[in-house]
C-alpha cells in the first residue's frame, strides 16, 4: 500500500519551511526530494521517522500500509534510513555489524541472514573483517544490507551517495535502487545532485518552501 504523507509541514522556530503537502509513494516506489541546503528536506524526514526534535516541529499525518503512525516510537515503525555517513559501529565486526539490524529469532538462523546479506553485496567471507579496512562502496553496501535485515516497511534516503566518487556513486545507486525495487519497499530520497534520481521515477523540488514535481 505505500507510505502516505497527509498535510504535512515543517517549521523552525514558527517560520514554514515547508508548507503542507500530501504524498503518496507506492511500494517500491522512489520519490526524490530536492532542495538547497537547510531547507527541510532531512527534517521532514526525521519527522517521518518519528525522531524530529525541537527547535523543528512538524504537523500532518504519516501512513505506512494504511497504518496510522503519529504517536508510534521510530523503533516500532520499522523505516529504515541511510546516511551520508555509512554509521557501523567501528568495535563491531562486518558481520556483527550486520546482526544488529536481524530481528529476534535463533542464533543460526540470524546467522544464516547475515551471510546471506554479505553474499548478496559481494562480500562474502568478509563478516570477521573490521569496517575500517572496508572501501566506502563496501562500507556502504554493508550499512544497507544492515537497514534491509531490520525488514523495513519504508526506506528514507538522505545524501545517501554523497560521499562516493563518480563511478562509485552510479554504481550504489543501482545497488540500492535494485534492492529496493526488489522487496517492494516505498522509498523517499533526498539530494542534491540530480543524477542521484531514478531515471523514471518522481522528482519534488523545495523551494520557497513549497514542492512542486519537477
């Protein structure tokens, strides 16, 4: 059914940054957001992850498979997000790196999801290994097939690809586009660069505080 965005606005210190809105993004669908600096995108996000905090406020409505989420914790909502920065753990292996994002459930069977992630990300043999001897496109894989093994409903994509050289960057986003496509997830990025959008998906720019389909 998608993630839903009903009227939604961000404001800083009473001043609109974004006025209302509604959005709907169908699953594994990627809607991209972009804008200047400082003016909302990654606030609305965290709003719709449930962890926006003060001097930010937000007003509107968040649906998930036509699940209502105001008033739900960000741990219950079950969106995952990547960073510009990969975010693992540094005193953690690859691998435990990756467990952390499994849900509950036997330690073999946890086990086989990490290895299985790492296969899927080329990364076999690499669960041992600190993240700081990976690359930043090994890192990066590594932080999403983490956000995957969470078994998101939604994915919330800020500056994902800001850090990775040209080639590097095309190549994580057909990663990262693939696997979302590929578990249906709905999907909202946002971004400065403009080649970051999926070829034939829908572009929002902010401006002026107010998103319009580019």
């Amino acid at each position: 059914m998608g993630l839903e965005l009903q009227d939604v606005a961000v404001s800083l210190n009473g001043q609109m940054l974004i006025r209302p809105f509604s959005l709907a993004i169908a699953a594994g669908e990627i809607v991209t957001l972009m804008g200047p600096s400082g003016s909302g995108k990654s606030t609305l996000l965290s709003f719709i992850a449930g962890d926006i905090e003060l001097p930010f406020t937000a007003s509107g409505h968040v649906r998930l498979d036509g699940v209502a989420l105001d008033g739900v914790s960000p741990e219950q909502r079950r969106i995952g997000r990547l960073f510009q920065d990969d975010l693992l753990f540094p005193h953690l292996t690859v691998g435990e790196n990756l467990l952390f994002g499994v849900p509950r459930g036997s330690r073999a069977a946890r086990v086989q999801k990490m290895e299985q992630a790492l296969a899927e990300a080329e990364l076999d043999g690499f669960a041992p290994r600190p993240p700081q001897t990976l690359s930043g496109g090994q890192r990066a894989r590594v932080s999403l097939m983490r956000a995957l093994l969470a078994e998101p409903r939604a994915m919330l994509l800020d500056e994902p690809f800001g850090k990775l050289d040209a080639e590097l960057r095309a190549a994580m986003r057909a990663f990262v586009f693939a696997h979302i496509a590929q578990r249906g997830i709905p999907c909202l990025m946002v971004t400065h660069d403009r080649a970051d959008a999926p070829k034939d998906g829908p572009v929002l720019v902010l401006k002026d505080a107010q998103l319009r389909h580019a």
